[in-house]
C-alpha cells in the first residue's frame, strides 16, 4: 500500500502518517519526490483495513500496490532515483556512471597502475573485487580487508570511488566500512539473507542479476534491501544463462528499458562478466549506452594476460580508452553525458596541465 | 579445402584449377577478393589427396579449413561480403540497411500508405509477409501471391527493394520471381531442403536466426545456402529463447560482433522479433546500431492497433521516424550512415520540394 | 467450436451437420468417441454464429474451446487415440511402442542385422533415416529412395512397421509411399508447409518436438496436422535446448504427463537424443517408461563405432536387449507391457523353437 | 593430487604421509576404500613438487587429478558413498531414501499430523521448512527456531531424520544443532561462504543444485562443502530452469546417471520443486526411481489448498501413499527397496499390530 501526501503536507503530517503506520504493526517508507511525499507501506502481517489512514491530515490518496513489488516500483515513485556522493559523482542522473577496474585487486602495485589510469579518463568509479566467490575453493579467493585497504588507499590518492563485492555478513560489514558502493554479486542475487543486511548497511547497493533471474525476481531482490530502509539500490544487467556458447552468458539488453519502465531504480550493464571475451566487451558497451543504460562496470588490467582471474575477459587499458572514446560520442544521443577526460586528475592536481 | 591463387592467376589459370576440381568430383567455388580469388572446395565424399593441386599454375597454397563452415568463413574470405541491389542500395556497406514494413501485407490500401512514408524517410528496402508461419493453423496465413504483386508494385511506385519471407519450394519460386530478397524466417533456419533450394535462387537470402540456434548452426545454415552457390547471404539475428519472460525473445546483441570475427557476411537486427514489444524496439535498435550491425528490419504499420499480427510489436509510423533519427546519429561512431531522409522520393520526383 | 451430438445420433444426422458446416465455409472435422461423436469447426474466417448449429436434429451442445488447439485437445477427444496398425500393433494402447534401429540406413547388410536381432525382441517398429536433415551440407545426407526400400523389405521379411522421417515434399510422399509413419523431425516442427502436407498423406504422422517448442507450440504443430483431416499424429519428447552441457538436450520427460493431461494424443519419448549419450540412454528409458509414456524410440546399431551418423548415441545390441528387459519390468506398474520377446519371429516362423 | 597407499599401509603410515603433505602448506584429506585408502591432497598455493611423497612408507602411486572437482570424483573414490544415520537409515545405500513433509513447519499441529502419516508409511526422513527462501520479503519466511524445535519434536515421537534448510550463519548453526541433515537451498548452491560454514558442521549436507548450475558448477560446490572435510554431502536435482512453460522448473533426470559415472555422492530427486505441480509430482517420482535416483524428497501437506507456500505442488497425503506404493514396485528394477509400511511405527510401537 501507499499513502500519497499532498504537495502542502508538512514534514510533522508526514510523521504522523508514518507513527499511525507502525503503531499498527507495519514499516512505513517516506518516499520524497519532486512534487509530494509518498509513504509505502509493507509488512508480513496482510494489508491495513481500508479507511484507517485515509482521513489523516495531508493525505491525499491511498492505493493499493498490485505489483508484487512496491519500493522500487514506479508507480510508488515516479521520479527516477539517483545516487549522489560526495565528491559530486551521481549515477542514475545525467553523467554516465562509468565503473572500471581489475576483477581481483591482486597487489597494491597493480591496483594503483590500474587506478590511475582509470582516473586521467574521467572515471569515477574504481571496482576490484577483495572477496571473490569462484566456482572453485582451490582457485584464488581474493586478498580479503588487506584488498579493501589497498582500495580505500586508491579512493584517497585518486579521487576514485570504491565499488567492491561483499559475499557474507563479515565481508559485508568491512565493504561497508572501507568502500563507497557494496556490490552483491549475482551467486548470492537471492542470498536474502545477505541482502536484509545489505539493506541495513549505510552504504549504497549496487545490485547484480543472478545468472537465470526473471525481472520480477531481479526487483524482489531490491525490493529486500529497500524493504530494511536502504532506498540507494542499483541495479546491474550482467547476463543470463542460455544455450548460447559464444559468450559465457548472454547479456540482456532489453532489460534496460524494462527496468526503466517498471522502476525508479538506476540501472547499469557489466559487457565483462556479460560476454566473457574481450574482444565484445567495447562493442557491448556501446549498444548499453546506446539502449539507455546509467552507466557501466568493465574489467580493465594493466596485464590481462598474468590476471589472477578473468583475464580473459578484462581490456588491456588502451582497449578501455577506445571504449570510453566511443561511448562519450554516443551518450549525447540518449541524453547523457561521460566525465571529461582527466577532470578527477585535475582536481586532485591543479597544476596539472592535463 | 582452400586453393589460394596468387595475386597475379589469370582467370584462365582460376578456371583450370576449378575445372581439374570438378574432375576429382567435388565442387569448386571461386571467391574474388580484393588481392587474389580463392577458391572453395566441397564435396560430401572426404578430402582431396594432398598434392593434387599445390602445382596447378597460379596455385600459392592449398590450406585445409579446420572449421565446419567454409565458405561463410572469414578464412576463406577476408573482405566482407558487400550485397548490391541495382537501385544502388546495398546490404554489409557503409550505408545501413534500413529493412521497414508491416509484418504482413493485408491491403494494398496498408501496404501503400505504409511504404510512402518510409521511402520519404530514405529507406531502401520494404519488408512485408505474403506467406504468413503462424502457430496456429486458424490464424491469417498471408495473402500469398496478392500480396507478393502488391509488393511488387511497391517496388516500381517508391523505388524500394522487397525482402520477403518463403517458405516452402512453391513460394520460393514466386519469391524469387518478384522480391528482391528471399527471407528464410527462423522456423526454417534447418529447413535444409529449403535452403538448398534458396541456393540455387537468384536473388539474395536474408537467413534469420533460429529460436535456439548456436552460432556455430546458424553459419552452417549459411553455409547450405552458399553450397549450392548463392553466396549473397544475410544474417539476420532476431532474438533467441530464453527463461527471460519481460520480452517474447532476448535479443542476443553478442552475436553481431561474433559473427563478424568468424564470417565474412553482413548481419541485420530485427529488434520487432527480438523483443515483440513496441516500447522496447527503438532502444534496441540504437543498440543494435551501435553494437555493429550491418542494418535493422522492422516492423511499422499505419495501424499497428488493428494489424491482423504482430500488431504489439509494431511501431506507429512516427516512432519509426524517431528511430531513424537516433539511429542516424549513432551510425558515425560505427563508421556506418543511414541514407538520408527524402532521398528515394527525390530520385522518383525529382521536383519534390522535400 | 464443437459441436456435441447426441449419443444416438444417426451417421446421417452427423453427415447433415458436417454438410451444414461445410456450406458456411468451414472445415467439419466428424470425432467418433466411445459414447457419442463430436464434430470440430475449424477455419480461417472467424466463428459461426451462435444458434447456427444448435438445432439441427441429432445436436446436444455446440461449444467454444477456449484453447488455440482444438483437434488435439482432451476438451474435444476424451478417450486417448490409438493409432492402429494392419499388423495388430498400435500406438496408444496398452502395449508400449517400442521403436527401434539405426539413426541412419547405411547399408542393405547393416539394416538387415539390426531389424534380425530386434524382431527378435519383440520389437515391432522399426526406425532408419533415409533422409537425414545434418547439421552440415557436406555430412552424409542418406541414402534417399534406395534406403526407403531396404526399409521396405524389412517389413515384409521381419514383419515390422517401418518409421522414417521425411524432410520436404518429394520426401514425404515416398515416405508415405513405402513406409507405416511419417516422422517429421524436430527441426521441422513448425515447417508448416510440410505439416499441412502430412496432413494430406494416409500414414499416421510421428511429430517430434522442436528443440525449444513449448507445450503449446508443440500441441499447435499436431493440430496443422490434424486440421488437414490426419488423425493419426504421435508425439514425440526428445529433449529441448538448455544451457545444461552434460547431455546434448536436456530430456523434458513432464511433457508426458502434461501432454495426456491436455491432449488424447499418445507421446512417445527419444532418450537417444534426449540426450546423445549411449549410458544415459538406459536409465532414461527405463524413466520414460516409468513417467507414462506410450512408448520409446530408441537408435540401436550393430555396429556403433562405426556409424555414420549419431553413433555416440547408438545402443550396442546387447544394450539394446538389457534395456528392453528393464522396460519390460516397468511397464505393469503404469498398466502397460512390452511386447514378448520371440513373437515376430514365432509369427514369421512358426516352425521356430524360440 | 591424490596420493594412493598400497592395501596394506598401516594407520601410522597413512598419518605420516599427511602430516607431510600439510608441512607443505596443503590440506590432506584421507579417503578410506573398500581395498586401501586414498589421500586427497588440495589447497590454494598449487601443485605439490613432483617426486615429493613417492617415496614415502606405504605409497603406491601420486596421480593428478585432472578434473577442477577432486574430492568429489570418483577418480579419488571408486565405492559410492552411504550416509548413515543413527537410527539405522542411509542415504547412497540399498534402500532408498525418501524424504517428504510440508514445504513450510506452520504449526505443531500440522506438522505433527503429517509427520505420522508419513511414519506409518515407512518414510524415515521428514521435511520442512524453518527459514524459508522467499521471492518476497512480505512473505512469509517461516517460524525460524520454533520450527527447529517442532521438528526435534517429531524425531523423538515418531524416529523420523529430520532435514531441513539453513539460509545464513546464523540458522545453520541452529539445523545443525536441531536436525540431522543440513539443506543447502537452489539459490545458495553458490553461497560459497555458507557452502564453507557447512562444510565445518557436523551433520551431513544435502545440497541442492542451481537453478541454472552446470553439472560441474554443482560438483564444485559439493567440493567446497569437503574441502572443510565434510564428507557427507549429498546432491539434490531439483529442476533447472529453461523456456519451458507447463512446468515451474524442467527437471532434468540425466543429471543422476552423469552424477554417479563422475562422483561417489549420493543424489536425490525432488519432483516437487521440480514441476511446481501436484500432478506431476508421482508421474516424476517414478522416473526419478527408474532412472536410479538415491532417493526422493517430496512436499506433503494434510491440507495443500491452505498451505502458507507452495500448496500448489504439495500431495495430498492419500496421493503420497500411492506414490509409495508405485515406487515400491519400481525399486526392485534398479536394485533398490523402500522401506515396509508401518516399520518405523512398530519400532516405537512394538505392541502394534500394524
């Protein structure tokens, strides 16, 4: 359910509406939009009797949710979300968000050669994974907090934004701590477990679809981390699984205007782990640009070829310049732009001539 | 098998190496490129005793194709294979090709007011079905014959090409005769009678792809086609199945540039069938355009609401012009351009003011 | 639509409805069952009138079937078909259709032992490609007509129902000429050309699923069949595309139960290309059998290792023999049985002491 | 790796070789057999130097292991693993395991009134659901440890195994306490850290696979479970997911014989997952036995049409008796049995005269 104020409603009416909702044995979600403040209502115990918060002062409407899901729905808020941080980077609003790294931080050395790189590009934001779920328990598993220390390290040098899996409830709580966006990947899409914490976390979440995710899954499982108070999800097409055997899984495009419709929620394409070969992974980021997506996560190694994991599919950083290139000519088309190159160099570096 | 003639063969010296193939009972195929011709070798009955043609006059080598597909083969044929129409349009060029229709043809009334608009807008090829493969026995089957006529005047009226569905040898004749390019829709990709007999038709053969077929199949359709020595083929992806249920197929964009690295022929998007929705078709065209297609097919109708099939997935003739301007943007990126809008009229009326 | 008649209604009354139908410009399709006749409309121009039908002498009930099948559907058939053979086998019944033999006829020599050595199992089908529809252009292809007749000799010498498949019109009317079912493969499950065209031919018909058909269009491809006035069609579930990679389809055997749910029409399963491994196909036999369904259709060749199609998936004979032995102890718990071993050959030489 | 000592090695030997094999920073796991033990060396640091345990007192050989799975192969151990349990059952064994009960533990009462029918039938495994997986967060997610203590409950009354789901840390440290097998659900078949807290319990692991896993993705899995050194996993098929509509899942038998020609688990069926449909769920039971499941796991409620999850799939229980009954019959075709009627009962009831 929700519970539509009106555009006049004061701040101690929204309150109130909210005091109303708990003291009857649900959570209310205030929603702030351009025009009015909407209240969602969800709890396990059935639906609140028709009547009882109709009459309140400043509400206007209240409406029954028909979609399974109703936080990230479109229909509880129209305006689309964005993400803000604090050095000024957003996603889900005009700049592409543009999201680069090693799959695996694998040392600092290599981490930093990467980062700076990434930083004289004009991106923002900086993902390598510490913690890495691989099908293997004999294949290497990731450097762990001393990953995520090399990590916040690159955010203070560079003026970079950390994106970094977290896979339990111990990982979850050092991401939280050390990074800026914590990724659930999609092995763990309907860990629900890991997701009520995440939605308790107080950093934004950037949401993957699991391997054979239908959409409404895909928004239930965001629907679990805004149901726990955290409204800051994003969410990440990165492939499905098919029988199509020229890429390691086949990534869905139309999912992007299908998010855009039925949600407010940002949403971005990873080409990388979609296509598993290098050499598609700058045409794909292309067509995600071109189909509306707010921005993309892309492997990129200093030395693809000595990666501890992924290599195969990470571009070397010249192959990431083309890439970033071409898609800066093609955002103005669906009305978006990507950060000048070399803007975050300049302002951690005045001076700079770049 | 590949006989590679060094850049100075004579074309006698081409013909002798095919003749002495032929004798050995295999089929030759010369392939000109634009250094030196190759020529193709098949045959159901094994593999020429090595030796048999390296000292052939003109002979460089002779280099066995480890692949199963040969003549769609980019070993076999580096330059891309170009497929020009006399009214000077082309397929797997710079120029895209912007393949625009009703699903069927229901009308002469539809089909004209359809097609005048699109040839205003500088589309080259109409698409429309005469023979209709529907699910149901019970459902409209195509108007047949009629309708391949009323195309046909389409053709002399907006100087457009026709691209139309076959399928079966009857309307494959009567394809032949009156189109200018022969589709073999989806449900026929292993029609391998059909294909075979496309392969000896004269006109070229627009291939979709299979609801479940892999790469690896399609170019093999590709490869029936060619056999039999047709060897204008298109590619056209148009979706695969998957478990995703928010669109009727999920538009498989990785092939395209797979495609590309193994074969040398061109490959269009029909984002109608890859997403059988209407929202979803503009968004997937730009994709499409941006991932490297060599052109789109879709679906427009005048009165998408009343067509007789298809009509969800078919755009209102001003999207279609929205399309097209976005997609003419897109295009430079991939080095490509889209004919520009007027041209087709002008050239039919060279006294339009438009 | 439906019309039900009376359970004491004469042939002629049920002439007289048809006729009627007939001159509205529909297609009469008359349906004995056990306690009264039902007569199907089909056509392409809408629906008759309510209140046409429903007075005509003999007419208990005129129904809409709200399903897109109508032929194939329980709604309309209640009793199960079971299609009947000249030599006292069926498909349907009680006693399971074991079909049996090479994936492709090779040879005159290779046939003959095969069709020896399972007649004298009690087989009664016996199953070889003459046509075969290969993946490549430049694969053995069949041995066409001549194979037909080997085919046809093997009935008169082994007593055993010839099964073949038929991949285009000249094929499907030799096949229909030499041999007791028409099978249409996978690949050409929703070639409807040819389905129509089976519908005309006077053999019962054995449709194979397509390789990602769902239950619908799989029920819809029966009813092209059947809506040309073949009633005689035998499903057929032989695995479906998936991303799964340690079978080469995966075998969907709860298409059995559901199709005996929706439809009277009997359905047989292949697990030799459920699944494209000779161990699997035992054990997957023996569950077909166990599921419910009206029989196998299973590749057996004396020689395995040196077939020229599929020999991967073919039963070594004594396999062949332990299988049927298994199945045979499975039957009475779903109310069937398998054919006695010895019987063919005890009919065919009856001075025999097997 | 795996180190094979000769039949004859003593206990003090086998533990030398081990303690050599961790002074060199690897884990060893010792894997007695029929005939001689087996050491299975793993670990994250690579390959043990070549030459380095040959030599050792009682080795027989030092082989690799060339598949990514090593403790789970039944390269390392040829003989079938049984899981035993107290009370006298087995999993893996002669007799087959069948597990049933509701989906959910909704209240005593109802789970008591199952849990005798079902003892009376002879099953000795009961289900149900504590923490449940739910698409929704407004769902209902079951009882949690109040559940857990019901189900303790039931083992003391009626000498039922207790299996049950653990979806976090925290719940698995419960079921390992309350129940006596540990549930790995679908969606946590990659949960690698619980698939690691799980492989530290004591209680043996029922692992279900993906719902779009591999068959090595799912053995890879059971491998993270060993390598913490629990070796008693059992495996689960489940259903996969794929286009297939009349079925929630398709449920892919082949997995069972590809599972025991690759590794010595035991696995088990699960229809009810499997189909999502009640009347499909005994056709699947018996296939699931005749293709030479380890056993069933099947959801049974005394009232499914007020289930609070999955009614839909859940068997009456007259339906589950005739299941048994039908699978009793099919048990001895693959040399298995299910227990007798009533055992489990007269053993708490000695003076019943059931």
């Amino acid at each position: 359910m929700l519970v539509v104020m009106n555009a006049h409603a004061t701040d101690e009416q929204v309150r109130a509406v909210c005091k109303r909702i708990e003291e009857l044995g649900f959570r209310a979600h205030p929603i702030p939009g351009a025009q009015r403040t909407a209240i969602g209502i969800t709890g396990n115990e059935g639906e609140i009797e028709p009547g009882t918060l109709d009459e309140l002062p400043g509400v206007v409407e209240v409406i029954r949710v028909s979609k399974p899901y109703k936080l990230v729905s479109r229909d509880v808020k129209e305006d689309p979300t964005i993400v803000r941080f604090k050095n000024g980077a957003s996603i889900g609003g005009e700049e592409l968000a543009i999201v680069a790294g090693p799959c695996a931080i694998e040392s600092r050395k290599q981490a930093f050669a990467i980062a700076e790189h990434l930083a004289h590009q004009g991106v923002r934001f900086f993902r390598g994974g510490a913690y890495k779920p691989r099908t293997s328990p004999y294949s290497f598993q990731g450097l762990g907090e001393e990953g995520l220390k090399i990590m916040a390290d690159i955010r203070d040098q560079f003026c970079l934004l950390i994106v970094t899996e977290a896979v339990d409830n111990e990982s979850l709580d050092l991401v939280d701590h050390y990074a800026d966006v914590i990724q659930i990947g999609a092995r763990n899409m309907q860990n629900f477990s890991l997701l009520k914490k995440a939605g308790r976390a107080k950093k934004p979440v950037l949401l993957k679809r699991g391997m054979s995710a239908t959409l409404e899954e895909f928004l239930m499982a965001a629907e679990y981390v805004m149901s726990e108070g955290n409204y800051n999800v994003i969410l990440c097409e990165r492939g499905v699984r098919t029988f199509a055997d020229h890429t390691r899984n086949t990534l869905d495009l139309s999912v992007v205007p299908a998010v855009h419709r039925l949600s407010h929620l940002p949403i971005l394409v990873d080409p990388s782990h979609g296509t598993g070969v290098r050499s598609k992974v700058t045409p794909l980021s292309r067509a995600s640009v071109a189909v509306g997506a707010d921005g993309l996560i892309v492997e990129v190694h200093n030395e693809p070829d000595r990666a501890l994991s992924d290599g195969k599919q990470s571009l070397y950083l010249e192959q990431f310049d083309e890439l970033i290139g071409q898609v800066r000519q093609i955002a103005p088309v669906v009305q978006r732009r990507v950060a000048p190159a070399g803007t975050v160099a300049a302002r951690l570096d005045p001076a700079s001539t770049r």
